[in-house]
C-alpha cells in the first residue's frame, strides 16, 4: 500500500436496493490512490452491487459516491464524461466487442474522446495490447481468443484513456489458476509500475492474498461490512467467525453439518 | 494530482535549432496527455517533416504529466529519428514518466502479423458459395430427417411433447397474428379487385372478377401471405430465441441433460405453427374476400351476386388444396426457423444473421415450395 494516503473515491452512508429489497444497508469505506482493494463476500452478498454504483451505472438510494471529489450520481453530462474518462471498467465477461478486432476495440474510446491523429492511436493500442501480453493478436476478434486473454484484452481497453483509476469485476472468473496466476502478475505490475489504483471483485482467495492490498468484506445477511484490511491479518485475527472461515476456505455449519 | 488539474496547463511545444551543427531542440512542457497530445503530436511530424535534423533533442524537464499519450509520442520520435538513421536524445524527463517510456517504448516498428486476408478468386468464391450451398441442403434435410423422427415418435407417445410451450408458440404465432393477417387480407383483397375490375370493366366482365379474386385468394394468395407473415414474425422470433439458447449454451445443457433439442425445442414450434397457419390462411381468405367485395359493392355488384359468383366459381377442393399448401408452409417456416436458431456460431451478431437467414430461407423455400405444389396440381389435375 502506499505510503502516502490520499483518499480517491469516498464512499459515504451508502445504501443500495433492488426492486426495493435492500442489498447495501448505509456502508461507508475509502479507496486510497495507488491501492489494490478488492471487494470480496460471498455470492449474493452485494459486491456486484457495489461495483455498479461506484462506476455510476446505478443510483444509490442513499448516500452518496465521491470519485476525485465528484459524485457521479449528480453529476451533469460534461462532468460525467470526465469521471467516467478517468476510470476503466471490465466486466466478468469480458464485454469485448465481438464485431470489432482487439486493436478496433482498445482504439474506440481513444476515436471517442481524443482528436489524436491515427498513427498515434495505433501506437498507444500496441503499447497498451503488449502491456498485456498481447500485441501480436492486434488483428484477432474476441472470439478467437481464450477466456484468459479476452479478459487480458478487455484490461487493456480500459486502460486505453489511462484512467487513474480501474474497476475490475470478477477478473479471475472462469480462468485456470495459471491464467488467474499470469492476470494477477498483470494487475500487480500496473499498480506498482503506473501507479494505477484497482477496485477489483473477487472471490478467488487465491488473488486475494497475491494482490490485494486491502479487502472489504460484504455480508450478505447483515448487508453491512463486516471487515477491512490486509488479507492475511483478517484470516488469523478477524473476531468475525464466518470472515475467518472465508479465509481459511472452511464450509459454513450449515452446510457441513 | 486530481481530476481537477487536468485542465491545468495544457501541455506546449517550442522548437529551437541551436548550434552550427543544426540540432534541433524540441522543449516540451505542460501536460502531455490525452486531451493535448494530438496537436502537439501534428506540430512535430510537421517541424520535422520541414527541417529533417540529423540531432534532435528533446527537453522535457517542463513536462508536468505524461500519461500514453505523451510516452507514444516520446516513442514516435525515437523511432521516427532511427528510421532516418538519426539520433535522438531525450533530456529532462522527471524519473517516473522516463520508467514508464521503458514499460512502454520497446515496440517494435515492425508490424505485427495477423490473419491474413488474401482477396479470393472468382471461380474459388463460386467454388466456395456452391460447396456452402451443397452443405446447407445436406444439414436442411438431415434436420428433416430429424424432425421427422421425432413427429413419428411424438404420435406414438404424445406425452414426449412439451404441450404447454406448444399452446403458448400458438397463440403467439396465431391468435397475435390475427390482426396482421386480416389487414394484410384485406388490402390484397381491396388491391387484386380494383386492379382487375377496371380493365375487366371495359369487356363488361367485371362480374367475373369475383371468380378471379375467389380462386386466387384461396388457392394462391391467401396461402402465401400467411406463409410470409409466419416467416417474418415467427420465423424470425424462433431463430432469435434458440439463438440467443444457443449463444448462452443453453442448449448444450439440453443435450447433456439427455433432452434432445429437437423434441424439446423444435417441436412444440413446428406442431404449433402446423395448426396454426391452415387456421390463419382461412382467415386470410376470408378477410381477402371482405376486402373484394368492398370495391366490388360500390362498382355496382350487389353482394349477393358476389357471394354466389364466388360460391359457382371455387370448389372445396380447391380450398382445401389451399390449406394443404399452407400446412407444409407452417412446417418449412418453423423449421427453416428453428434449424437457423440451432445454427448460430457466437457472439451478438451471429443471432442478427441467423434471424436474417431464418426470414430469408424461409421466403425462398415457401417460392419454391409454391412452384412445387403448382407443377403437383397441374399434373394431378387438381
């Protein structure tokens, strides 16, 4: 983590619901310049929830989301656009364009917001495709790739605008734990190297404990947080049972027994 | 640095030549990002594009930020100036955005290599097109084949089929499009006598345009329309659905449950469309006939004289030869819909063909299916 804390998204009272059922009841966290925090809690447990609302794609029902001091929620058109040019976003999916080659795909949001002449669009697509392994399938369609590189070009989309800050759901899922391994090589070497500050959803203890600098830990039943900190503090010292459960990869009572 | 600074001191370019030996001094400064690199990046090309320099030196020590953008330029230059054999030197740049100029800057020139689209040949796209044909007449009736299995296997064993998803595909392929079919009905209806009556007028026949509009609506037109109706909205409709079942894997998860898709799938749609398009025909026709006989009451023809024209002119044969064709049009437009749903490669655009070529085949099967029936009739004297 690092040294200086410089507080870039503020999460305040922040309450979340779904056809009026309430999936985030009043949490507040901070996510620090430069960090890694993953969001982690089991599967319902509203992470995906929260992920949505801090890229803007849904309104809190209280409560409000500072990214850089500026609530995306509120914000008019202009301001919007700025937020959202200053995070990259990938989803479980991948969500490439299928239609579009992997040099159209990370060229679009560049074509979108900037008046750079072609050939320095191009370049910065190959800087960004072989920043993530990837340069020689400029010319590949989603399709014929493997689910770990479209999860690496998908990556390297959201890097285009070299945003400050990256969103990351599920980037692990449905990968190998080689691949998982390789793409938390990749989200390591970003944060360190560019200085780029992750918000990532996982479940996968493995990338946990490899890359988080942080976890917030979402319960499902209380709808609240039920920890925050280092991976490897949380799993010995946590007083919460289920948290230390989480971490130990132990099966809840209910199951086992 | 926030958001906020990102409008703060845009990022500069000044160009000095110093020097006997001419070296050429871009000083960069401000922020070199995004937003200004793009002009920055113009003037450059263009200084030296003018005045090609054997030693250029870049001074970027008034660079405050420099994010892709700006470490794709710094690349540009190094690899413009050592495609010319020149030498670049790049001074000032503050330690971090030189770190990034080594993440970034080892491109190659060279571009990388990808699939390679050579342009085909005539005779090969011929080639390819007919063996693409060949290979879709193989799968069109090893479906067949299929479906025809599965109907023997379903009459022997009603319960196989799913009945409920068979009603539900019937109201939505029959009773919802009844309004359509009754429009359509009776404006080829209004259209066919008017287009008739007139010419048929100045021979004083215009009574026997009843006769005409009788026997082509049931033997020909009111058939068709539905057919074509059927393919454009439930034709399309079934290749959008099993598309989209077979993008998200759904039916692999069908078949490894051991439930073949045919029978789970492909025939509550067939069995309902079957039942369905003699149904909606029937309608057609009778809405067609509507449609006649409001141009034909005004011009003069009373309806009870266009009703009996209509009754000595056409047989219940030839109405029922009509709800034949429209029964086999029912199982080609389902079908054809269906096998085109079943077909989908992946991705979002795969089910967008797959509903085009569902509405298409089906079209062009129905013509040739038509042409079919009329050579069949002819000879069986029908």
């Amino acid at each position: 983590m690092p040294s200086m804390l410089e507080s870039i998204i503020q999460v305040r009272h922040f309450t979340a619901a779904h056809h009026s059922a309430t999936v985030i009841d009043d949490i507040s966290f901070d996510v620090y310049r430069g960090e890694v925090l993953v969001i982690a809690g089991r599967s319902g447990s509203g992470k995906s929830t929260v992920l949505k609302h801090l890229i803007g794609l849904y309104q809190p029902v209280a409560g409000h989301i500072l990214i850089a001091g500026r609530d995306i929620a509120t914000a008019e058109e202009e301001e919007r656009t700025a937020i959202l040019k200053n995070i990259g976003v990938t989803y479980q999916m991948g969500a490439l364009f299928g239609s579009m080659t992997l040099l159209e795909n990370v060229r679009l949001p560049l074509e979108e917001y900037t008046d750079l002449p072609p050939e320095a669009m191009h370049l910065i697509v190959r800087m960004k495709l072989k920043l993530v392994g990837l340069e020689t399938f400029m010319d590949h369609v989603p399709s014929e790739l493997s689910g770990g590189m479209q999860k690496r070009a998908a990556i390297a989309r959201a890097m285009a605008l070299d945003p400050q800050i990256l969103f990351l759901d599920e980037p692990s899922a449905g990968l190998d734990p080689i691949t998982s391994a390789e793409l938390d090589q990749l989200i390591l070497g970003l944060a360190r190297n560019l200085k780029m500050t992750f918000v990532i959803v996982t479940h996968e203890l493995a990338s946990i404990y490899a890359i988080a600098d942080r976890v917030i830990m979402l319960d499902g039943q209380t709808k609240k947080i039920v920890a925050t900190g280092r991976p490897q503090d949380l799993r010995h010292t946590s007083t919460n049972r289920w948290v230390r459960q989480f971490f130990n990869r132990e099966a809840s009572e209910e199951v086992s027994g | 640095m926030t958001l906020a600074t990102a409008t703060q001191m845009a990022g500069s370019l000044t160009v000095h030549r110093t020097g006997e030996n001419g070296t050429l001094t871009l000083v960069l400064a401000g922020r070199l990002d995004m937003n200004s690199t793009g002009s920055i990046w113009r003037d450059t090309q263009r200084v030296l594009q003018e005045q090609p320099t054997v030693q250029v030196v870049v001074e970027a020590s008034g660079v405050s930020y420099c994010d892709g953008a700006g470490i794709a330029l710094l690349v540009k230059l190094q690899q413009y100036q050592a495609s010319l054999g020149s030498a670049l030197t790049i001074s000032g740049l503050q330690e971090e955005f030189r770190r990034l100029l080594d993440i970034y800057g080892q491109i190659s020139i060279v571009p990388p290599t990808g699939p390679h689209r050579e342009p085909v040949s005539l005779v090969e796209q011929v080639g390819k097109a007919g063996e693409g044909l060949w290979h879709d007449i193989q799968v069109l009736l090893t479906f067949a084949g299929e479906l025809a299995l599965t109907l023997v296997r379903a009459a022997r064993h009603p319960h196989l089929v799913r009945w409920r998803d068979a009603w539900l595909v019937a109201e939505q392929a029959g009773v919802d499009g009844l309004p359509i079919i009754a429009l359509i009905g009776v404006l080829l209806g209004l259209i066919l006598t008017f287009q008739s009556a007139i010419p048929m007028r100045r021979f004083g026949a215009d009574l026997y345009v009843a006769n005409l509009l009788g026997l082509a609506m049931l033997r020909e037109m009111g058939p068709l329309i539905t057919a074509i109706v059927l393919a454009g909205r439930s034709g399309s409709a079934f290749a959008a659905e099993l598309g989209t079942m077979k993008i998200r894997e759904e039916i692999n998860a069908l078949s490894t449950m051991g439930i073949e898709p045919v029978r789970f799938l492909v025939l509550p749609r067939v069995l309902a469309a079957v039942t369905m398009t003699p149904l909606l025909t029937v309608f057609a026709n009778a809405f067609g006939l509507i449609g006649g006989a409001a141009v034909m009451v005004p011009l003069g023809v009373p309806l009870v004289t266009y009703v009996n024209q209509i009754l000595s002119a056409v047989t219940v044969g030839d109405l029922l030869g009509g709800l034949f064709k429209s029964l086999v049009y029912g199982i080609v437009v389902a079908s054809i819909g269906c096998l085109r749903g079943l077909q989908t490669s992946t991705g979002a655009s795969a089910v967008g063909r797959a509903t085009t070529s569902a509405v298409v085949s089906g079209i062009v099967l129905i013509a040739v299916v038509d042409g079919i029936f009329a050579v069949l009739f002819y000879a069986l004297g029908l």
